[in-house]
C-alpha cells in the first residue's frame, strides 16, 4: 500500500460528514483509473492513497475540486509507481498452500511453518514457536488463510488483553467494543460510539507498534482530533511513538501485503 502525506487513523466522525464521488486519472499509457474522491471537512492537507489497486483522494474543507485535479496530475507517476509495486508484488508471493514452510510473520519475527493432515482446518502456536497447520492436503488457500486468520487473531486479543490494563486506568472510560480485521488503509479507528478497531496486520510486526497504535486510538478517549493536546496525551503515555510511526509509515505496507498473501481471501 502507497500513501502520500499521510497517517492510517482515522478520527471519530458524525455520520455523514464525508461527501465521495469518484474522478478519472489518465495514466501515462493512455489508460484510466477511478479515483475515489473523499472530501473531509476534518483533514487539514490533501492526500493520496494506493491500496490493493485502488486509489483514494482526501480534500480537506479548504480544497477546491480543482485543487485536487492538480494535485492528482502533480504525483500521477507516483500513483503509477506504486501501483506497479504492488501488482509486482502479489505476483512474487503465491498464495499460502499445503506444505509451505514459511516463514510466517509474527511479533515481528517469522515463524516456521509446521504442517499435519487433517480433516479439518485449524492453526496452532506450538511451545517452540512454529505455527501448526492441520488442514487436508486438497484444503484451498482461502480455507487455511482462515485458519491461520482466527490464530493471529487470537494472539492479537492476547496482546492485546495485556496491554490494555496499562492504560485503562488513565482514561475516562473503555472503549465499548473492539473488532480486529484486516483494514485496507487505516491501522485504527475509534468510532463515535466508542467502538475500537485495529488492524489484524499489526501482529506481524513488533509489539511495540501495535502498542503505539493501541494508544493513539485510546487517546482518541480523549481528544477526537490529532490537536498538539492529543499528541501531548500520546506522548505522555508511550514517548516512542514517533519511531513506531515512521515504522508503519515506511514497513507498513508490507505487512498489509503479506496479510493479504496469507489469508488469500479466507476472512
């Protein structure tokens, strides 16, 4: 995934706050691609977005329609790059099949992968670390991505469960609900009713990004922008947010891709 000018939150919004509509881009082979234009009265610069082929504009309140055709035309090859870079990228790495023997990302480190025939499909993290698969030799991609889906999301929960005692007691109050799924540009969200969201992409890499992305949404508890009292609340809270940031800014797109590989569709 591409991203210009850009951080994967999103801040609570009332309903209907966004207006979309869609915009043609020219490519330089002569070719068009769809842009989903998003005006958001609470973005305060434009920004582009490249995920799974599909590009996304953001217009700040201030921005005019033809603002954003400029700044379309001005970073056009960069949208084409990174469409390129992620075509290429699906075509290097098959879909997870029977056998495979890894590695599989998680916390950060890849873990070998250890198959047994079964009837039924399930995933395990055994004592050593390695992932096990059981699953019939003939299983689909699409059935062992689940699998291996319901594990990271239970290890997720798991982290997830033990970091939130840490910082609870520092907040007004809990967030009402908590889903974890994979999310096509964001990291997290916090919905206007409380409702938590993360990435399940961030359990491939280090705990600590996943921490910081856990304390950017919670702070959101208390400041429903990204004011300097926010980042001052972030701050206070988890000081090396900044490092964890660049992390997901730069690496994160690859673990976005390689979730996507590995759940080939199963989730």
């Amino acid at each position: 995934m591409g991203r210009l000018v850009s951080d994967m939150f999103r801040i609570p919004r009332r309903r209907n706050a966004l207006q979309r509509d869609a915009v043609p881009l020219r490519l330089q082979d002569g070719s068009l691609r769809e842009v989903l234009r998003v005006r958001d009265p609470r973005a305060r610069r434009m920004r582009l977005t490249v995920c799974e082929g599909r590009v996304r504009l953001t217009l700040p309140r201030w921005a005019s329609a033809r603002d954003g055709d400029a700044f379309l035309r001005q970073h056009r090859a960069w949208v084409e790059q990174q469409l390129l870079a992620q075509e290429r990228s699906a075509r290097e790495r098959p879909p997870l099949c029977f056998g495979d023997p890894g590695p599989v990302p998680l916390r950060g480190t890849g873990r070998r992968l250890q198959w047994n025939e079964g009837l039924f499909a399930r995933a395990d993290l055994a004592g050593d670390g390695a992932i096990v698969l059981t699953a019939p030799r003939s299983a689909a991609g699409a059935t062992l991505g689940a699998a291996l889906g319901a594990l990271l999301e239970a290890e997720a929960r798991r982290d997830i469960g033990q970091l939130l005692p840490r910082y609870l007691p520092t907040l007004p109050r809990a967030p009402l609900s908590m889903r974890i799924r994979p999310l096509s540009s964001l990291w997290g969200s916090l919905s206007a009713r409380d409702g938590l969201s993360l990435d399940l992409a961030l359990v491939l890499g280090p705990p600590a990004a996943l921490e910081y992305v856990l304390v950017h949404e919670l702070c959101h508890l208390l400041h429903g922008d990204h004011s300097p009292r926010f980042w001052g609340a972030v701050e206070a809270r988890f000081p090396g947010w900044r490092a964890q940031r660049d992390f997901l800014r730069t690496e994160g797109p690859a673990l976005k891709t390689e979730l996507r590989r590995l759940l080939a569709n199963g989730r």
